[in-house]
C-alpha cells in the first residue's frame, strides 16, 4: 500500500470512526437521522477520503452545505465538519440562534 493511500484510509478512519461513529453512539437514542454538515473547505477534505457508500455505511442520513440555505430536519442530529473562519462559525451561530 502506498504512502498515500495509508493518509487517505487514515483521514476516513478519523472521519467515519472517530467521529461520526462515536457521536451517533451519543445522540442517535432521542432522533431518527444524523445529518452531516460541512462548508466547503470540509467538504474537499471530505471528499478526498470518502466516498458516498462510505457516508451511508457511516449511518449519515444526509450531507448538507453549511453555506446553502437547508431544508430543517426537526427529528435529526447534526454533526458539523467546518473550517475555523468567520463565515462559517456565524453560519454555524446562526442555525442554532432561532
């Protein structure tokens, strides 16, 4: 195996293990979904690693655009994977200001 694929295998494993399977451990007993939410320098890092069977294998219900406006899945969790910047904590302050 390359040096490369040992990184990327690694990102995916800290991604789908690590995170989102730690948290679905946590929230998923009081909600039906967990939906996944990134801007989009998370997503390139994302998408590098992992692909869509993996998401779905994850347990993800849906991946959404933090800067898109979003439909609200009032009986689902969120897990948000974004960049530390401005745009994006405002967005994330946003979505939970209402």
């Amino acid at each position: 195996m390359s040096k490369q694929e040992t990184l990327r295998d690694y990102a995916k494993y800290r991604i789908l293990d690590d995170m989102v399977r730690v948290v679905k451990r946590h929230v998923m007993g009081d909600r039906e979904y967990l939906i996944l939410v990134m801007d989009t320098s998370a997503l390139k890092v994302f998408s590098s690693c992992c692909k869509l069977f993996d998401v779905y294998k994850a347990g993800l219900y849906h991946i959404e655009r933090l800067e898109k406006k979003r439909k609200k899945y009032p009986n689902s969790n969120a897990i948000y994977l974004i960049s530390p910047t401005k745009e994006s904590i405002d967005r994330l302050i946003d979505d939970f200001a209402k």
